[in-house]
C-alpha cells in the first residue's frame, strides 16, 4: 500500500535547540517501519522556473551541489541523478522526484518543505518532492548575499529529509520577547532553524549528520569502524521518553546525539569514534516538541540536565557496556 506523508519538517524560521538525529516512520499494525530508500541512484528533476535572482538553471546547480555533499559521505552508500527540468509541480502524487519553488505565504515560517510517498508496510519511500517558499529571497551566491536567504544551505537540510533524515536539535537558541528564536549555535545542518539570511555555514554537514545519513544507508566500514552507545534514561526509576542524549569526544570535539524512543527510555546513539566520551542528558524543555515527536506523544520534560557519571568508552565496531543515566526532577 502507499501513503503519501507530508513532511513540514523543513527548516523554520522560529523553532527549537538541542537533540539529534531522528528516522522517519512509519506504523503498520503497530510496528514502526524506518522509511528509507531502497533502490539507487535517486533520480530528481528540478522545477523549470525560476525566482528573481536565480534562474533555473542556477537553482540546478545549487540543488546538484547539495545532493553531491551527502553523496560524499565516506561512510554511507548513496547516489543520485538529476534526470531533467520538468514543468511539475512540486507536492504532486506522480511517482517523480520534483524539487522547486513555490509561492506559499501563507507559511510565513517556512523556509522549504519535503513530502514523501512510501510504501506503508516496507518503509520504501517511493516518491519526495521538495518545495522553496518564494515568500523569502534567495540566493546562490559562492559567498552567499546578507539580504537574501542561501537556497543551497536550505537545500542540503531539505535533502537530509528527503533521505529520511528528521529534525536534530543540536544547537541552541535565544528567545525574544515576541516568542522567536534566534539560534546561538548550531550542530548539526538537520537543526531545525536557519541560520539567517547571508549565511553559508550549513552547505556543510558536520558529524551529526553523517552519522544519522550513515546509520540509514551504511557503506564505507561504518559499521565496522565506529562505536554504539545503548542504554536508559530513568527518572523515579521509571522510562523517559524524549529525552535528549548527546556524546561528546573530548579528544575530537565532535557531539553525536539521540532521543530516547520508548516508555522504557531507551536510546541508541551510532557513528562513535572509538574512545570515550561525555554523556548528556537533557529535556527538550525550549523546543517545539512536534518538530521532534508526535504532538500526542507524553514526552518528559520536567528533569535537570545531567551529565553521566562515567565516561562511556565507545569500542571500534561494536556496542559498548550498557548504562543507565538517572535524572532528577526539576
């Protein structure tokens, strides 16, 4: 059976902070199926018009540039093909992979957006089409433009969903009188938020972001080369769910995170150079949860942030001793 699913997890204006990677699901008779693809290479067509400001042949090019730096993930067996302009529309039930603009300003928030078409018992995704709201201004300039927002940055975020990639939350942000946010720092191109007009830091994926495309699509002796953390997060003994879990390696500086996705409040963090490492534990008390969770999900926000009391060694191709973080209410 296919579904189509709209996936509005784009990067928005005024979000959220601090987490990782997730997969895309979805549920079939109570299982969870991670959505990915199946076959490659992923052939897409870019939309045969163009915005003031980038042509449509300029908009091919950022678009290919984009899809070439998840191609050039060491440690994950992906590819695609750029099979053509076509007059189609984006967000149309064809089969074909479109991106391109379109006027949206009713989402006033929403940089650009990825819908899919899966296969609700296999998890293959069939179809993902991506939009850029022409609401804003953009740019394709090498050195990026101040007033106009950088179509290849977004697009390389957009193509982690398209991937199957969700949001991560690795970043933090400051919150205005008016409620929006502005981000403080980011860790990760799946962050939820742009980085502004002008900026061109996220045409680069940093190692959050390999690891969660890696663990989808593993090629490259990722498997056999990098380390797993397992264990619970608890509170009065019992699971958290939506709990934050991030892995520092103070040797390398590189922070690779998780959630916890069950009751039990267990969570699995892949991609670890092997050594040690810091574990974190925090809510995602100043995040737009449905950015991250299904808004009817009972995820647990009311405990401090804590650091493990040990060091977790990762082992090179395997999964390290499992542990427990406990975590006090706020």
């Amino acid at each position: 059976m296919r579904s189509v699913l709209l996936a509005i997890v784009a990067v928005g204006l005024f979000s959220q902070p601090a987490s990782a990677y997730l997969h895309f699901r979805a549920n079939d008779d109570g299982q969870s199926i991670v959505l990915k693809w199946q076959r490659m290479p992923l052939r897409w067509f870019a939309r045969d018009r163009g915005v003031p400001g980038v042509a449509a042949s300029d908009f091919q090019a950022a678009m290919s540039r984009a899809f070439a730096t998840w191609q050039a993930v060491p440690t994950a067996s992906i590819s695609f093909q750029f099979a053509g302009f076509t007059g189609a529309e984006p967000f149309t039930d064809d089969g074909v992979s479109v991106l391109g603009f379109q006027d949206e300003p009713g989402m006033d928030r929403v940089l650009g957006a990825t819908a899919f078409l899966i296969d609700v018992v296999t998890g293959e995704i069939i179809e993902s089409d991506i939009f850029f709201n022409t609401a804003f201004l953009w740019s394709t300039a090498a050195a990026g433009t101040a007033s106009r927002f950088d179509l290849e940055s977004v697009a390389v975020h957009e193509i982690g969903h398209f991937l199957g990639l969700g949001h991560s939350a690795l970043g933090e942000t400051e919150v205005h009188a008016d409620g929006d946010r502005r981000v403080l720092a980011s860790g990760a191109v799946m962050f939820p938020i742009s980085l502004g007009p002008g900026v061109t830091r996220d045409r680069e994926l940093q190692p959050d972001d390999i690891a969660g495309v890696s663990d989808l699509y593993p090629g490259g002796g990722f498997r056999g080369e990098t380390g797993v953390a397992r264990g619970r997060v608890t509170r009065s003994g019992a699971g958290v769910l939506g709990a934050h879990v991030a892995a520092f390696n103070p040797e390398t500086g590189q922070v690779i995170a998780a959630f916890t996705l069950n009751q039990s409040g267990e969570f699995e963090i892949v991609g670890l150079t092997p050594g040690p490492h810091v574990i974190r534990v925090e809510p995602l008390d100043d995040a737009d949860l449905d950015s991250f969770f299904d808004a009817r999900d009972p995820i647990d926000i009311a405990f401090r942030v804590t650091l493990h009391d040990r060091l977790f060694v990762a082992p090179s191709g395997g999964v390290g001793e499992r542990f427990t973080v406990s975590v006090q209410p706020k």
